[in-house]
C-alpha cells in the first residue's frame, strides 16, 4: 500500500513537472513569435492544440496570456474565429533581462573612449535625480546628522533600497538591504562612490562607507559619526 501511494505521488510529481516544461516551452515559443493559434503551438511543440489549449487556458486564468482574434486576408471559412494567443506584460517581466550586461557593456565603453573620470562623472550625473529626490523627502529632517540619516532611510526605502538608519555608540549606520546596481557596480566601484558622495551631502557631515554588496557583503553600511560638538575656548583671566 505504501508503496502505492509513492508511486502514485510520484507520478503526479512527474506530470506537474512535465506540465511546467511544457508551460515554459508555450511562453517562450509566444515571447519569440508574438502570438500564436492553438494549432500552430501545437505543431512547433508536436502536441495537440487539444492539449496546447489545457495550458492555454491554465495561463489564461492567471494572466498570464491574452488572446487576440486572428485577421484573415480571404474569406473565412466557417466556425469560430482563431483566437492568436499572447503573453501579458505581466508574463513578460517573468523572462530573464539583460540590462546589467547592456549597462556593464556601456561603462566599459565610456571608459574606453572618455577616460578615466568619465565613469565618475557619469555616475554622479546618474545619482543626481536621487539626491534631489531624497533631499526633497528630507526637508523637514532638521541639521543633526542621524535625524537626517533616519529621514534618509526612509527616502532610499521609498527608492527600493529597503534601508535602515541605527544609531550606534560612535555614532549612526545607514544599512541599504537592496542594491538596484550591485552587479554592474562590482565591476565599478565609481557608481558606488557616487552614492556615497550623496549620503555624505543629505546628512551634512562626512560618512564612510563599511561594506557594500557589489563587493560581496550582505547589505551596503555606511558609518555617519557623532556630531562634533565645538565647545567655546576657556579665556583666561590675569589679575595686574
């Protein structure tokens, strides 16, 4: 009996498993055509449209797929209209993108042929947009340092950084759990260097950064000190 019961999980295992590849195989074919029929999925996969319009209708129902009708030059034949099938935006951005190669490729470019402060300045110019949106969001931080800070958490969280600000005994971190650049910014430390130029102008005061996860660390962390305190000098007063 026990053994029964695996064989049968297990061949529902292997039919989930066959259904996800075929599933794949019905976007990827819809990702590189556009839209497609029932039949003509059906004759590039070797499978029923039958068996085509069960995962049709599957993707369907999640929204994954939408249909379209399909436009005739002739004279339609009779029964239904073909429906052409397409993938939804939303199934689109499932697929793999490219825009850490695009973005890697194109710094190399711009350091090749614009030397070597190009980088620089284009990451700055890349970080400018943020500052001043960040520094719009802070305008009722006040002047301390780590009041700024936790108002600055707040903005890059808004950002999609998910950040944080802590306050700690030599001082403040500012700790950013997400980094929209990481993998471009591993080969160019320069876009990492911009953004640290950044925190270091909205929180007023000079920061240091600890760890950064282009670099392989789990979460980007930068050190903002204690504000300096300026204690008025003691006059000294002689008797004649």
């Amino acid at each position: 009996m026990k053994n029964e019961v695996l064989i049968r999980s297990g061949a529902v295992a292997a039919a989930s498993a066959s259904d996800g590849r075929t599933r794949d195989r019905v976007a990827q074919l819809l990702l590189e055509r556009g839209a497609a029929t029932a039949a003509e999925l059906g004759a590039l996969l070797g499978l029923s449209p039958a068996a085509i319009r069960k995962h049709l209708d599957a993707m369907l129902a999640e929204r994954l797929v939408e249909t379209r009708e399909v436009r005739h030059n002739g004279p339609r034949g009779r029964g239904r209209p073909a429906k052409a099938f397409v993938l939804t935006a939303a199934a689109k951005e499932t697929f793999p993108h490219f825009y850490d190669g695009i973005a890697t490729a194109a710094l190399r470019w711009i350091a090749q042929h614009g030397g070597p402060g190009a980088v620089s300045q284009f990451a700055a110019a890349q970080v400018s947009a943020l500052e001043e949106r960040c520094r719009a969001a802070m305008c009722n931080a006040g002047d301390d340092p780590l009041a700024r800070a936790e108002a600055l958490a707040e903005a890059l969280t808004a950002e999609g950084y998910a950040a944080n600000a802590t306050t700690i005994a030599s001082g403040g971190q500012l700790c950013q759990h997400h980094c929209p650049v990481a993998h471009v910014a591993a080969e160019f430390p320069q876009l990492c260097d911009a953004e640290t130029e950044v925190i270091s102008r909205l929180v007023g005061t000079h920061v240091q950064r600890l760890a950064t996860i282009a670099h392989g660390d789990g979460v980007c962390t930068t050190h903002i000190p204690s504000p300096t305190r300026v204690t008025a000098p003691t006059t000294v007063r002689t008797d004649t």
